[in-house]
C-alpha cells in the first residue's frame, strides 16, 4: 500500500499536482516510516512547494531512522544550498558522497555549495565530475558553465553551456549561460543574439533584461533601445530581478532605480557573516585593497602614486589581488608601494577570507564593486571590522556588508545621501586620486598621423562604446552638423560599434567618415595622443572617469552634463577641483550651447588650455600627498569611530 502511494505521489508530482503527490506521500511515509523513498520525495515535494522548513524537517527525521540514506542527504544538501546555508549544504552533500561516491545530485549540490562559498576551481571539479558521471545530465553541464566561466575559463564554458543547449534548446538560462560566455570573449553582437534567443523563451529570466541591453549597448545596435529601457525600469519599480547593477550605469535610470536594483541583487546573492575584530588598538592601522585590476588598468593608473604615499608610520598597506600577472612595469610599481602584495588567482574566496582575517585587517578595500571579475562575497564573508567601496564601482554597492562609499560633496551632494545604502566618506577635493607620475610617450605625433585633418576643430570622446546613448549621439551628430569643419574623434573599442555609429551618422546626414576611429594604444601614448583633441565631449548618463582626468592633465578641456547618478557627476567633481564649473552643464541646451561656443572661440578655448596647464602644478585634482593626507584622515576617522563601538556614520 505505502508503496502504491509512493508512485502515486511521484505521479502527481511530474503533473504539478502538489497537494495531491504531498497527501500521498505524507501518507506512505504514515504507513511505512521505514521507506525512505516516501521522506525523500515529501520532501521535495515541500521544496518545490516553497515549504522550506517542513522539507528540511521531513529530511531531518528521515536521517534519524537512517543516517546513511543517499537520497535524503542529497535533497536535503539542495534544498539547503536553497537556503543559503551552504557549509551544511556542502556536509550533507559529502554524507551522502561517503555512501555513493558518483551519486550526481549530491555532487551537482556538493558543488553548488563549494561555488557559493567562492571554491570555484574545488567546484569546477566536481562538476565536472557529475558530467561525467551523467552525461545526459542537464544541470551539471549548465552548472559545469558558469563555475568556469567564473574562473574565466570561457572556452570551456561555452563548450558546457552549449552542451547544455543540445541536451534543452528550450533551456532559456543555458542560452543566455552561452550568451555571458560570448560577451566575456568580448563577441558582444553574438551575446546579443544569445541574449535575444533566451529572451523570446523566458522575458523574465532573473537579470537577463539588463545583459541584453547592455550587449546591444556594447555595440552601439540601439534597435528598441528605448522600450528596453522603460521595460527594466518598470521591473526594477516593480521589485524584479530585471537588470545587474552594472548594466544600469550608461543608461538613463535614476539613481533611486540604481539602489533598488543593486539591493535586490546583494539580497539574492549574497548572506553577510560577522566581522573579524581587526588589529589590536594602538597599532598601525591595517589597510587592505582589493582588486583584480592591480596592472595596466585604468584603476591603477590612478592609483598607484597614492599608494605609494600612504604614512608608512600610521598604516600597513597590503594589496590583495586575483587578476593578471602581467609582469609589467605597472604591476611593479604597485608590488613596490605595499607592504605586502599577495596573489590570489587560485585561491578559493573561503580561503581568502581566512587569509584577510589571520592579517586582522582594519579596513578592507573594495576597488571592483560589481563590475567584471569582482569578488563580493570576500566582502560578504567579512574581510575586516569596517569595509570600504573606492573607486571601482560609481554607484552604491546595495550591500550591508559594506560601510562606507569614498566620494566628495560633488559626486554625493547631502540631498542624495538616499540613494546609497553606504555612508558616504567625503573627501575635501575630488574623491579620485591622480598620478604625477605619468608617464607620457616620448614618440611625439602629429594630427596627419592620427588620420586627424590638421585644420579642422576636433571634437572627442573616449569613452567606452556602450556609454554613448543614441539621445548622446544625436546631439553630437548636432554639433557636426552646426560645426561643418568639425570632426568626431572616437575610442576605437568596438569595431562593430564604429560601423554602427558611422551608419548612424549617414541617417543623421553627417558624412561617416567625419567619425575618425582612436585604435587602442598604450596609456603612455594616449596620454600623448590626447592634446590633438581641440574639446573632449562627455558621454550622459556615464561620463568619463580616468580619461577625464587624463585630458584634463593634458590640458584638454572636458565639457559634461551633470546628472543625478554617481556615473554622471565624475566629470563634474574633476572639473570643480581644476577650477573649471563653466564647462559643467545642466542640460543637453546648455551642453549643445557651450560645445558650439567653444568651437567658434579659439581665444576662449586657448584661454582654458592655459589654465589647465597651470592646473597641473596647483590644482587639488593633481596635488597627490594632500589628496593621501585627506584619505587617511577619512581612514582614521572610520577606525576611531570602530574603536569607540560607534556605527558608520556620513564623514567628515
């Protein structure tokens, strides 16, 4: 009879007839309390069911009457990896492992749980091994993909995501698994059509509106763009899972919409654990950045001097990092400036954190936020007593774990200390640091060589492909147009995008080839490359960031639009610590009436060449030892308030 009941309740199960399949097993499990096949599937049941404590109850009780019991080990490791409790996960999926070494939903919840605690080469292998050990096993090999390409192994990624595709084409998250691959091997139009293929299955797949629109974006393809827009704006009001936190930052969404959208990705991702108690008082305060940037990147471009001129009597400074060893001068340098550098590439985050922790870290560093190759679950692991987001992410992070977010009054006004979940830690200038250090290429060039017209204005813009929005463009197309012996100077990083502005262009009635292509050249020669431009032209909502602060040291103005975000205002704050508020804007008239102006003033803009290049040796944006001396006055202040057993508060 129990038996009957049994493959009556798994019957109803595969029809989605819950209430019935949990009666009849409820009722096997009555009957014959020694089959365990009756617990096991009650219990899954519950799970599915959404009753989570009942399940792990029924799991619970099953173990009383057989310890060993594969099956119910294995539900209960998956349906705690459902509850964020991934250290029992992983011990209840090692029980049930003991007893049946190949069993593939323990080890597809072994490695859940070793990819949630941040192991991902420890769960690389064992999915790997599940794979092998169920071939035709769909969710091993969609699990196989995003552990690598986690570990960017995209390669193999997509060859498991794509195996994953073969075994479900209608596996909507396996096509956008195949679409993440794409956009980490920078294929960004296929990602689109990867993104778009998921899409058409599953609209409402957590997060994959905001990695289509930012694909498209990538490749400045602008079809729907703006009812893309609209639509995960509407999600995100609504509480969806619509957008990542870092594919709202180029487009027009408010900055209340950024905190709500990254709170509800921290609150899906991530469990915050307690704080370690950090160094013992009186002793040099223990600083420690993190970051995967610490090479030729833009971050440490402007990092590296204020490193360097960290109080070596107040401070420790230790560099954690987990990207490239590129070997280069750069990533010298910054090996040079810290006390200790330790490379974590293959370490798992659990180990890093206990790392962190042994150091007894005061303040721990967060250079990456949410972008590309970040890490916050070290910071959701709890790194040091009081935690710190700096540079790398110009938006809140939405994460409890992390206190503080390093800005100035410009970037965070008072009025929108609302929309970040951080306080805010205000430097006195520009919360972006600067290198006098620089090094600018000695080759010198001319306009000639940089397919420039030696007589024309030069309008540019560096940016990165997907922040130039199509309203952005349009009001270049504008200035082309109002300017005729005007070019536009643009970043060559997506060569996709360059054919799709210059088409662009045509149906604006702008000559394609007055958009002249920058390739990708070293800092050095970009630094150089630079003073050609007669008038760099910011992009909205994101501006620029490090090329902002590299024209501006080169004596090229930058004309911007301040907007409300964090992203929008960089450029603002750089302009305000070079004395320079008349080229920040308020709207796109004001934008459009300053850029034609200074085109057809030469006196005028020679007049601001002039004052920047006096900026270099006088201005708070370059003036790197009273920039560190103000950080660690912040520093400090947040290690006192720690000490004294106050919560963060907004500094100073």
């Amino acid at each position: 009879m129990a038996q009957a009941l049994v493959e009556s309740g798994i019957a109803h199960y595969a029809a989605g007839r819950l209430d019935e399949a949990e009666a009849d097993m409820r009722e096997a499990a009555r009957l014959d309390p020694a089959n365990i096949a009756a617990h096991a599937n009650l219990g899954a049941i519950l799970r599915t069911a959404g009753k989570a404590s009942q399940a792990l109850a029924v799991y619970d009780a099953a173990l009383v009457l057989s310890p060993d019991a594969t099956l119910v080990l294995a539900n209960r490791a998956n349906l705690l990896n459902d509850l964020r409790r991934w250290p029992e996960a992983l011990d209840s999926a090692n029980r049930a492992l003991a007893g049946a070494p190949g069993h593939p939903s323990a080890l597809n919840a072994r490695a859940n749980a070793l990819l949630s605690l941040g192991e991902r080469p420890a769960a690389v292998e064992t999915y790997q091994e599940a794979a092998r050990n169920a071939p035709g096993g769909l969710q091993a090999w969609f699990n196989l993909g995003k552990a690598l390409l986690e570990l960017g192994r995209a390669p193999e990624a997509l060859d498991a995501y794509q195996r994953a595709v073969a075994i479900a084409p209608e596996f909507a998250a396996a096509r956008a698994g195949v679409g993440h691959v794409l956009a980490q091997l920078k294929r960004w139009s296929d990602a689109a059509e990867a993104y778009d293929h998921a899409y058409r299955l599953d609209p409402d797949l957590p997060y994959l509106a905001g990695q289509r629109l930012h694909a498209r974006m990538k490749v400045c393809d602008w079809r729907g763009y703006d009812a893309a827009v609209d639509d995960i704006a509407r999600r995100i009001d609504e509480g969806a899972r619509a957008a990542l936190p870092f594919t709202l930052i180029a487009a027009p969404f408010s900055a209340a919409q950024q905190r709500r959208c990254a709170e509800s990705y921290v609150a899906d991702t991530f469990v915050s654990a307690p704080r370690p108690p950090g160094a013992t008082p009186g002793e040099r305060i223990r600083v420690g950045y993190f970051s995967a940037d610490f090479h030729e990147h833009a971050t440490a471009y402007l990092l590296a001097e204020a490193l360097e001129l960290h109080d070596r009597g107040d401070f420790e400074i230790t560099a954690v990092s987990w990207g490239p060893q590129s070997g280069g001068q750069m990533r010298q340098r910054l090996e040079a400036a810290c006390e200790r550098f330790v490379d974590v590439r293959a370490v798992g985050s659990a180990s890093v954190a206990r790392m962190a922790r042994d150091l007894k870290l005061d303040i721990a560093v967060d250079l990456k936020g949410a972008t590309t190759y970040a890490r916050p679950e070290l910071f959701a692991a709890g790194l040091a007593p009081v935690q710190v987001s700096f540079l790398g992410f110009p938006m809140t992070s939405g994460a409890p774990f992390i206190d503080y977010l390093v800005a100035d009054s410009e970037i965070v006004p008072v009025a929108a200390e609302r929309y970040y979940s951080e306080k805010i830690a205000r430097l006195d200038a520009c919360y972006q640091p600067n290198d006098s250090r620089r090094t600018v290429s000695a080759v010198a060039t001319t306009r000639r060589e940089h397919d420039l017209p030696a007589d024309a204005f030069v309008f540019a813009s560096f940016n990165a492909s997907y922040k130039i929005t199509p309203q952005t463009f349009a009001l270049w197309m504008e200035l082309l147009r109002r300017v005729p012996d005007a070019v536009l100077w643009l970043l060559d990083d997506e060569p996709l995008a360059l054919s799709n502005l210059r088409a662009a262009a045509h149906a604006s009635l702008v000559d394609p080839r007055r958009l002249v292509p920058a390739p990708f050249r070293s800092h050095a020669e970009q630094l150089e490359r630079l003073a050609h431009a007669d008038l760099l032209l910011d992009t909205f909502p994101c501006g620029a960031h490090t090329t902002a602060s590299d024209a501006l040291w080169a004596g090229v103005p930058i004309l911007t639009r301040r907007g409300e975000t964090f992203a929008s205002r960089v450029a603002a704050s750089l302009l305000m610590a070079v004395d320079m508020p008349e080229l920040i804007c308020e709207s796109e008239a004001h934008y459009r009436m300053m850029a034609i102006r200074l085109a057809g003033d030469p006196g005028l803009l020679a007049g601001l060449r002039l004052r920047l290049a006096a900026a270099r040796h006088s201005a708070p944006l370059f003036n790197t030892r009273a920039y560190v001396d103000n950080l660690e006055k912040l520093y400090r202040a947040m290690h006192r308030r720690r000490l004294a057993g106050l919560t963060p508060d907004h500094l100073p």
